[in-house]
C-alpha cells in the first residue's frame, strides 16, 4: 500500500483545467482533477502516472494531443478494427 500523505497542491490552476476541457470538448470529473491538483506530476509505483496540465513537465494536455495524433496515424484494416480505439470509443469513422 502506497501512502501519499497531505496533498501539496503545488500546480491547483482552474484556468488550465478549463483550457484542457474546452479543447477536449468534455468536462473530466471533478475527483480525477482534485487528485491530480493534489499530487500532480508524479509516477506512483512506476505504473501510474499523473500528468497535470499546468505543468511544464509530464504535461497532460501535450500528452493528450501526442497520443491522439499518434493513434491517428495508425491505418486500421478493415479485419483490423476489434480492439482499435476509435470501435471500442464509438468514434465515428
């Protein structure tokens, strides 16, 4: 069990949460951005990352929009297409 004490909420910035949503075109639950205002950015048992992004390092919107674009890239074949992203999240074609 990893404790991670008293939050230090070094990087609570509401205007780049707003940023983010907006340009997401979705609001993200307030619990998620009060856990990653609260310890944000940190690697916890190197499997889970917290990016936050008002931070210049392990920025969440940079890391948003590279692996957006990085999924983009990828040209799923027709027979391809259980297990890709855009099935399993209902995007549209």
């Amino acid at each position: 069990m990893v404790t991670l004490g008293e939050p230090p909420m070094r990087y609570r910035n509401v205007l780049a949460w707003s940023r983010l949503e907006r340009g997401l075109g979705v609001s993200l639950a307030a619990e998620y951005k009060e856990i990653v205002d609260g310890y944000a950015p940190v690697e916890i048992n190197g499997h889970l990352q917290l990016m936050h992004p008002a931070t210049r390092r392990w920025n969440l919107a940079e890391k948003i929009r590279s692996t957006s674009e990085a999924w983009s890239q990828v040209e799923w074949d027709e027979d391809e297409t259980e297990g890709a992203p855009v099935s399993l999240l209902e995007c549209p074609s």
